[in-house]
C-alpha cells in the first residue's frame, strides 16, 4: 500500500503548481463526522476547464509547497478515471481525524492544483466479546482467547483470575488491533500452581479499552482450575 501510495503521488503531481483553478470538496462536509460502520463518500466538483486526477487523504493537514499533502502522512491516494467526481473507499478507516483533498490539471496547460485540505472524522466503534476458555486437565493449564471488534488502532486488554476475591494471577498488554471490523483475539495461559486445587472454582475477570478514548468492556465469570 505504501508503495502504491508514493507512486501514485508522483505521477499525479508532488511538482505541480498551483494553479487559479482548482477542485472543490463537497463531501464530506469541513468538520464532518461519520459514524461507523459507514464509511465516507467523497464527492467534488471542477471547474469546465479543469481534469480531477486524484483523491488523497491524510492523517496530518500539512502540505507540499506544491498544495499536495506530505507523503509520510499519506493513508490513501485514489487515482480518478473517466471524470469521475465521487470514490468511496473500498477498505475502512481507523477511528480518528482526516484531512483530504483533490488534485487536478488544467486541460489546456496541464499545469496542475490541489484544493485546500478539508477535515472530517471517523467515529469509534468498539465489541468486547467474551473470553474462549480451553483447559489441559493432564497439563493444568487454561487459555483464555478474549475477542474484540472495531477500528480502533489498539486494545488495552486485562485478564485475572481470582481465588475468593484474591488476585492470583493477571495478564495485561496491548495489542494493535490489525484488521477493521473483523473478530480480533488475543491469547494467555495460566497454568496451575500445585497449591491450587484442581477444579477449583475461581472468578475470571476480563476487561478491554481503547486508549485515549472511554470505550471498554468488562465481565466476571466462573471458572474451573484445570
């Protein structure tokens, strides 16, 4: 993706000039925020004289002398064919701020513009499922796979387990969350401690939350030690 990016950036323009003509953003509208799971449809307009090249979006609103955004802030580039003047990205975004714009030429000169970066924002969304629970009762472990859904860029995960509201062992960490929307876990093993009885029963407690935001979840449940 990243290549594809930069190849897209110059053969649309990292040199262009700016022009007086240029694209004008319609939608998403400065300042929108879009819920999940929809995702944005952007839409603009040129001028008779003027040919859309391309649609950029970045996570950063900083641009090139030439109008263009800054290629490490580039999250997506989408080359316009036929006159096209509406894209709606194929793949989600994280949850978080953006800015886009739309590169474009003059017809008669070739000289090349870009609009001026507009912002929008994608939503969080987050599911906490609960943990799958598998044991080894001749090895005396239990794995414990809780499941998340979303788009946010990471988890916060914790898991305990308790003996009579007594902390006896804890698993915490955060963990990148790779693919937008689908089911995403992440996997720990306790193992038995000889002065823990087998079948035991013990409380599991789960928990989740996306860093810098409020969302998360939690559970307690039962649990038998293996």
């Amino acid at each position: 993706m990243g290549y594809r990016i930069a190849a897209l950036v110059g053969a649309l323009g990292l040199t262009a000039a700016t022009a007086l003509a240029t694209a004008t953003p319609l939608s998403p509208l400065p300042g929108a925020f879009i819920d999940p799971p929809a995702g944005p449809v952007f839409s603009w307009t040129v001028p008779a004289n003027e040919q859309a090249d391309a649609v950029y979006i970045a996570d950063r609103p900083d641009t090139t002398t030439a109008g263009m955004f800054v290629e490490g802030n580039l999250i997506r580039a989408h080359s316009v064919m036929n006159g096209d003047t509406t894209w709606a990205p194929g793949a989600p975004l994280y949850a978080g701020r953006y800015w886009w714009l739309v590169s474009s030429h003059d017809r008669s000169t070739t000289e090349g513009s870009s609009s001026t970066p507009r912002e929008f924002t994608i939503g969080l969304s987050f599911e906490f499922d609960r943990a799958t629970v598998r044991r080894s009762l001749s090895q005396h472990w239990l794995r414990l796979t809780p499941h998340w859904k979303g788009n946010m860029h990471t988890v916060r995960f914790r898991i305990s387990l308790l003996l009579r509201g007594r902390v006896i062992w804890a698993s915490r960490g955060l963990r990148t969350n790779r693919v937008i929307g689908a089911l995403n876990g992440v996997t720990v093993t306790w193992h038995r401690p000889r002065w823990v009885k087998q079948g035991t029963l013990l409380t599991l407690r789960e928990g989740m939350s996306v860093p810098g935001s409020s969302a998360g979840g939690g559970v307690l449940s039962g649990v038998r030690a293996p």
